[in-house]
C-alpha cells in the first residue's frame, strides 16, 4: 500500500476504483479502521440511493463496505420511493452496544423533514430502519442534523436554527431540549468538543453553492453559545465546501488533532464529481480556523504533502461540446495521473477517461470545471494504477452545474467552460 495522503476537492476512489460515494456523511474510528458512512447520490441530479458505508485504515485507502441502509419499497416508509435521505450521522451506544444511526429523511423537495432511527449490531451490518425520531411523544420535524457524543456516553443531536436535544439513553429517541434557536437560519450543522470548548458550526443556505460557514462557541453544552466568525478566510466560501462533521484524527506521534470535514457538492453529478474536503483545524481557545487549504496532506502527521511528478504539456480552453485532448501517459511503480486547471464560475463538466496502452477501458465519468471562488490546481486525481503504459482523454461536455433556490434563482454556472493546464503523473515516490 503507497503512501497515505488524503486529497482534497476531487473525488476520491475506492478498492474497485469506484468514486467514494457518501456524503452529508459522519467519519468515526472504531475497530482499528476509520468508517465513512454517508448518503450515496445517483448521478442524474440528486436521487437517493440509500447510505453507504466505506472503511479505511488510514484515510487514503477506501474499501467499499455495502448499502448499510437501502431505499425501501413500502410507500409509508420514511425511506419510500417518494422520500430521499440526507446527513446519516452513526454513533455507537456504549450500553446497548448497538450502532444507531440517524438521518434526515424528507421529500425531493424539502417539504416535510422527519428524522429517522436505525440500529445494527456491526457498524457496517444491514441497519434497521425502526422509527421516526421523536420528543415529547411526536416526530420531530426539522431539516439537517449533527451529533455528538460525550466521553460518558451522553449524546446530542443538533438541528437547523441551532436547537439542541439530549437524546435517551438507547439514542432512539429525545429526552430533553438543552438550547433552542442558536443560528436562525442556519444549514448543516456540525456539534464539537475540543479541548473544554463547545462548538456549532453552521452554513447558510445557498442550494448547492458553497459560503462562507460559521460558528458558536460556549463553555458548555447548555451555553451560553457566543457568535464567533467564519472559520476559514473570508471570501473561500470555506474552501469552496459545506460543513459536514468534525472528528478526532490521532497522529503517529500521539496527538489528536480535530479535523474538518465538508461536502463539495457538484450538482448535477453528485455520485462521480462532488467530493469531500478535509482540514485539520487550528483551535485556540474559541479562535477556531483553518487558515490555508491544502491539496494534499499526510493524515499521519497532519502536514502538507507537495504533489511533484512528471508534467506533461496539455492545454484545453474551451466550451464547445466534445473538443478534448488526448495523451500517453506512463506509471512506474504505484502512481496516478492529475488533471490540472482552473475552476470557476464559467466551468462546466469534462469527461475523464483511462485506458490502458491495450485499449482496456479503466475509468469513464464526468468531473467538474466548476467552482463559485475560482481555484487553479489538480481538478481531477485518478485511482492509484501499476506500472505500465495508459492513455488519457479529456473530452468537453454540454453540461454545466445549473440549479435553483427555492424562489427560483438560477444559481451555478454561467458556461460551460473547460480549461486544462496540464497533467501530472504522481508516482508514489514524488510524494514529498
């Protein structure tokens, strides 16, 4: 196994060189390996295909686990064929040892939000759908979610507008409302301890657009929670991502460092363009931030990893549907090849495809050119592949991440616009 490094901003692979396919998700270690466990999108808009579960042993290297929580063919489920599922948070109880899981259930259009409860006795078992989520004896009908647990095994789940409840002993329902209305207006929202400090971290509401996200602190989980800032520079849109989970990543050395997980959406390519984004985070007291984005880092030591390799000379700039470049390309030892370009709000998507120097098909999909802060950098890193000869192409499409708010703004790209740079072959020695 190569090097571990995590990637940022482009899709990631698993162990059959499918596209890592969770999101709104929750990353916990249990058993030795880190577990990803997160909604699987289709790629025709955003269809629900169930929750997905991914285990790692170091964050770099994904084995897909299976469909812990499919679609369920009952018209009253809360997982029907008219509802989809969103923000799968899983935490296992100390007493029952049951993992249980929670999610947003809701319709296509966000109209009637339920959270629902399954359990499994294996983290990456066939979960049990068992109810909706209920206080004071009915279903709670809020949007997105977040959890956490405390060192005694005490749990909370945080809602949109920021209220917080203590959930029972079992996880499968709520006993108590803590705080109510912390972030009017809030999205996505992230609950945290690190170090003796609470946090809530938040996103606006922009559809599928990223924004600059932001977060409460308080001394306790009761409050009372003060606004802070944004925690990443103002203007990134938090590095083009939506906050999604904060979990505890232990360094080879011994120390824990928080790190940041947030979806970037890429609609309306969700399963093979969107990709994940994660950061540690600089804490200092209530000053949370994560002041630079890296492109790659080692989960090991929490460093940045300069991507070298060789570069081939490859340029396309253009919106006209299937104008593409073609080129070899060589791996020597374990390796993988970078498309590099620029990602603004003009992109549109290119195909990617991958064949080996007999013709052998090995990847086809689309990824994205889009992006609403511009960015210049890899846009695209391929599955690790073993020494031999390849081919790349990279071919225009017609298509573009167009979508619309609520109120009927279109909002995402103006053009269709790909434009390449250049491309990388990153062997596992020019890992730095």
């Amino acid at each position: 196994m190569t090097t571990p490094i995590i990637f940022n901003g482009v899709p990631w692979f698993d162990n059959e060189r499918h596209t890592v396919n969770a999101h709104g998700a929750s990353l916990i270690e249990d058993g030795g390996r880190y577990w990803l466990i997160g909604e699987r999108k289709t790629d025709d808009g955003n269809g629900f295909d169930g929750f997905a579960c991914y285990s790692s042993p170091d964050l770099a290297h994904w084995t897909f686990e299976r469909i812990i929580l499919p679609p369920q063919n009952e018209e009253t489920s809360l997982l029907g064929p008219r509802r989809i599922g969103s923000h799968a948070k899983v935490l296992k109880n100390p007493k029952t040892g049951k993992y249980v899981l929670l999610a947003r259930t809701d319709t296509p259009k966000h109209t009637d939000p339920i959270t629902c409860v399954a359990v499994s006795d294996t983290i990456n078992g066939e979960y049990q759908l068992l109810c909706a989520l209920e206080y004071e004896e009915a279903p709670l009908r809020k949007g997105d979610l977040g959890v956490f647990q405390e060192a005694d095994g005490t749990a909370y789940a945080m809602f949109c507008e920021g209220d917080i409840y203590r959930l029972s002993p079992d996880y499968t329902s709520l006993e108590a409302l803590v705080v109510k209305g912390i972030a009017p207006g809030s999205s996505s929202p992230v609950l945290t301890k690190i170090n003796d400090t609470y946090f809530a971290l938040f996103s606006h509401k922009t559809s599928w657009d990223s924004n600059d996200n932001y977060y409460y602190a308080a001394p306790s989980i009761e409050g009372p929670w003060q606004a802070q800032d944004t925690f990443a520079p103002e203007g990134t849109r938090t590095w083009n991502s939506q906050c999604s989970f904060v979990f505890p990543l232990t360094l080879t050395d011994g120390t824990t460092v928080p790190v940041y997980m947030g979806d970037r959406w890429s609609y309306p390519h969700q399963a093979s363009a969107a990709s994940l984004v994660l950061m540690p985070l600089a804490v200092r007291g209530t000053d949370l931030s994560i002041p630079e984005y890296w492109p790659a880092w080692d989960p090991r030591t929490a460093t940045q990893v300069l991507l070298t390799g060789h570069l081939l000379p490859a340029k396309l700039n253009s919106n006209h549907t299937s104008e593409e470049i073609r080129l070899p390309f060589d791996i020597d030892g374990q390796g993988r090849v970078s498309i590099l370009g620029s990602a603004s709000c003009h992109g549109g998507y290119a195909n990617v495809e991958i064949s080996a120097s007999n013709g052998r098909p090995i990847l086809s999909q689309p990824f994205t050119f889009y992006a609403p802060t511009r960015y210049n950098g890899a846009l695209f890193i391929g599955p690790e592949l073993p020494t031999g000869d390849y081919q790349l192409r990279v071919r225009v499409l017609d298509e573009s991440s167009v979508f619309y708010a609520k109120d009927g703004t279109k909002l995402g790209s103006e053009d269709t616009k790909v434009v390449v740079s250049g491309v990388r072959t990153l062997n596992s020695a020019d890992y730095r």
